[in-house]
C-alpha cells in the first residue's frame, strides 16, 4: 500500500505536468537494491529505448516517457550510483550495450568512444535519500559497482503521456487527479 501510494503521490504530477500533462500512465515500476559485498551490481551504460519492444503500444517515445529514479539510500558512484552523460537524448539512440546483457560489469571506454562519447563526460549524481532524479529512454546512463561499505536502494518508476500509450500502462493522474491501482493491474 505505501508504494502504491508513492508511485501517485501528488509531488509526482506537480514535477511531471510541465513535461506530461495532467492525463500520466505508469509503465514500469522496479527497486534496484546493491546490497554491500554483491557479486555484479553494475550496470553498463545504456539508453533505456532498447527495452521497449513494442512500439505499437507507444507512440512519441522521445518525447512523451520519462523514467524517474528515488534515492532510498544515499546515492553516489562509490556505492554503484547513477550517472548519466549530460544531453546525450539528444543524440538519438547510439546502440550501447545493445551486443548482450547490462546487469554484468562496467562499460569500457573504448565502447563508450565508439558512441562518440568521451567517458570524461559521465556525470555522477550524488543524491540522499528522497532525492529524485528524472531522465528519457535517450538518455545515456548506467552506474558502476558497489564497492563501498553501505547498500544502495533505488525506486524507478516510468511514466507515459497517457494520451500516447493509450493500450499500455497503470493510470496514475487522470486530469491531475491520483488514481489507485485498479483490482487487476494491468
């Protein structure tokens, strides 16, 4: 019950209306735990357009999707943090890790320079915990390991004009009102 009322909590449409309206689906929900001592907490950097597999439930991807990332626990590259490189969306989608899975190990530079992307460019965020961090399915990103001596908890919730994936998602606003989770999800 509490994250279901979190994943609707009002401060989400207040941050999410300028960019998605009043009418905001929910398409993924997911908590990305790196426990302290964990073999392969890294992910490799990546733009999250390669998991939507069906494009005929979305429409306006680039424009209309945003993922967003809540700090449960303090949140930097020592313990396996997000980091991103900076106005990367913009380059349209570059194919990074697209040769196998992003769950095992860290990106090698030369993979990164291949994208046209220079690795001194990633920017690391440093967030504590309730700290949230929003970013598009362009948007380069993926973190390190944890090698530090605390675990590190993050929430990601992806959202969606409704009005662009009208056969996909859980409604979360509807006409900026929070809307529970019905009996079925979807």
């Amino acid at each position: 019950p509490k994250l279901e009322a979190l994943r609707r909590h009002p401060r989400y449409l207040e941050i999410m209306e300028p960019l998605l309206g009043r009418d905001i689906k929910q398409v993924t929900n997911q908590l990305h735990w790196k426990p302290v001592g964990a073999k392969f907490t890294g992910y490799r950097f990546h733009q999250d357009l390669r998991f939507r597999e069906r494009p005929e439930v979305y429409s306006n991807l680039d424009r209309t999707y945003l993922n967003t990332g809540l700090a449960i626990d303090p949140h930097g590259p020592e313990n396996g943090g997000l980091a991103v490189f900076d106005r990367s969306h913009s380059r349209g989608y570059l194919g990074l890790s697209d040769d196998g899975p992003i769950m095992k190990g860290e990106t090698q530079e030369a993979e990164l320079r291949r994208a046209g992307l220079d690795p001194a460019d990633r920017v690391d965020f440093r967030l504590e915990p309730g700290d949230l961090a929003i970013w598009t399915l362009l948007t380069v990103h993926g973190s390190l390991p944890n090698k530090s001596g605390r675990d590190r908890c993050f929430m990601i919730n992806s959202y969606v004009r409704a009005a662009d994936s009208p056969d996909r998602g859980e409604w979360v606003f509807r006409e900026g009102i929070s809307t529970p989770l019905g009996s079925e999800p979807e």
